[in-house]
C-alpha cells in the first residue's frame, strides 16, 4: 500500500516542509506540497495516467513517487525556491475521466514526466512513509517549552513495536550488548480517532550499557492525514525528558491518518507513530 513521505528541509535558516503523495486510481495523479510557515508555498502534480493505460504497476508507481519526492528536496537544499512555485501554475489541458484498470498487470512503464524536472539527487530523504496529507496549509505550528501537568500516576509502557531498539531481540548465551539510543514513552493513549482531544504525556529516555536515564530532548509531533491539514507541534522535555501535548486531532471521515512522534537528542534520534481512526 502506497501512503506518502514527509520530509522537512532547512535551507538558509528557513525549514520547508515537503509532502508526496499518491491521490488515487480514480484521481490518477503524483501531488507534492511544499509548506513554509504553515502555508502551502509551491506544488507539483504529475499524471500517472499512462501507469493506468498500459497496465498499473505499484511498484513503478512508488519509484516515481519517490523519485518526485526527491526531486523537490534536492531543488530546496539547492535554493531553487523560485522554480518550484512555478511548477504550481494551473495545467495546460483540462481534466480527463478517470481510466478503469485493466484485468492484465503490464510490463513496468519508464517514468515521463509532465513538467520541466529537477537536478537528480543521490541521498533519499530522512522521513518517509507517514500518511500523506490535503492539498491545504499546515493547521498548527507550535514553538517553545510547555510545562508538563500533572498527571496519574502510570506505570511506563515497554519499547513501541515500531521503536527501533528492541531489548529482547538478544541471541541465547551470548552476554547483551546493548545499542545506544533514545526510548520514547508514551502516557495517555487511546484508540485515536478523527475529532478526539488527544492528551499525552511523552517521555524522552536515553538507552546504553550504563543503563537507562530520562534525557532533555526536543520532541516534534505531527498529525497527518490524506483529508485534513497537518497539524504540527515543536516542544522541548524538561530536565526530566518529560513534556505534555494537548492538540485536538482534525475531524475526518474518510482516508487514513496517524499521530507520527519524533525525538532528537545530541546525535540520537527515534520516531513512533500511532494510528487514527475515522471519527
């Protein structure tokens, strides 16, 4: 199943946030949004209409997703700001209908591209795979510390199964060795779904040999959906690597969405997501 990738790109002290994504069979396009300061500030669509016409091939379809992905990257990290807010001028021909799929799976197609392309780029980008997002301005953009609330006690979960460090994954006999890195724990959690107030807790802790310690972090939490307008919230732990999130989570009926945490600390980062439900 083809979702989308986010990606966020510093350039000249500005962080351009770069959305791609798949619209469907029924819409046959490529769509990447460029947000700067919560605004959409320029777009790329490209038609995947031969893909549908020749015989559909996901695989073909993901290697342009990412190749658009990453075209729009590398013109940011090279400053062409200019010539990415022409490619959102309105198309040249008018809409088609829709194409049925054929019963017949065809030979992949070579990519054609629609519009002027960008220099290739050797390096993927850092964040992909999270669920993409309307063709609409970011809902929220939060700096800053919060103070943490007082809270239930709660006893702290285990590693996320989408957690990269993983402490039982140990060969028998052998004395562990254990990989540095950063443990998110997350109070407050739910079945998610389209509406909710979403009330968390997060915890940042450090993981090495000398054992586990809570960790000063900066914390980002994004929630992205394929029919709403990201929400996006930059916060800081305390001393504690503690900090608490309150957002409302957009209303949704339709399409898919999930609640994507990331921390960075020093060198170290880590990132969770969780599953939204519709409303």
């Amino acid at each position: 199943m083809i979702t989308g990738y986010n990606t966020d790109v510093e350039h000249d002290g500005v962080v351009y946030h770069v959305q791609t994504e798949d619209k469907g069979l029924d819409t046959p396009l490529v769509l990447s949004l460029v947000y700067s300061g919560g605004a959409i500030l320029a777009s790329k669509r490209s038609s995947y209409r031969d893909l549908i016409t020749a015989g559909f091939d996901e695989a073909v379809l993901t290697e342009r997703l990412q190749r658009q992905h990453r075209l729009i990257c590398a013109a940011i990290n090279a400053g062409r700001i200019d010539d990415l807010k022409k490619m959102g001028a309105p198309p040249r021909h008018p809409p088609q209908p829709p194409l049925p799929l054929p019963p017949s799976i065809a030979s992949p197609v070579p990519i054609q591209a629609d519009e002027p392309q960008l220099p290739p780029v050797e390096t993927a980008p850092d964040e992909m795979s999270e669920p993409g997002t309307a063709e609409a301005g970011a809902e929220l953009l939060v700096t800053g510390n919060l103070t943490p609330r007082p809270r239930p006690t709660a006893a702290p979960k285990g590693p996320s199964a989408y957690t990269v460090y993983d402490a039982r994954r140990r060969a028998p006999g052998k004395i562990p060795q254990i990989e540095e890195g950063l443990r998110i724990v997350v109070v407050g959690e739910k079945d998610f779904r389209g509406g909710d107030e979403m009330e968390l807790e997060i915890t940042v802790i450090r993981v090495s040999n000398q054992g586990e310690v809570p960790v000063a972090a900066t914390v980002s939490v994004k929630i992205l959906g394929t029919s709403f307008r990201p929400v996006i919230l930059s916060l800081k732990t305390n001393k504690q690597g503690t900090v608490s999130v309150s957002a409302r989570i957009p209303q949704f009926r339709t399409g898919r969405a999930a609640i994507v945490i990331r921390a960075t600390a020093a060198e170290l980062s880590n990132e969770t997501r969780r599953v939204i439900h519709p409303g």
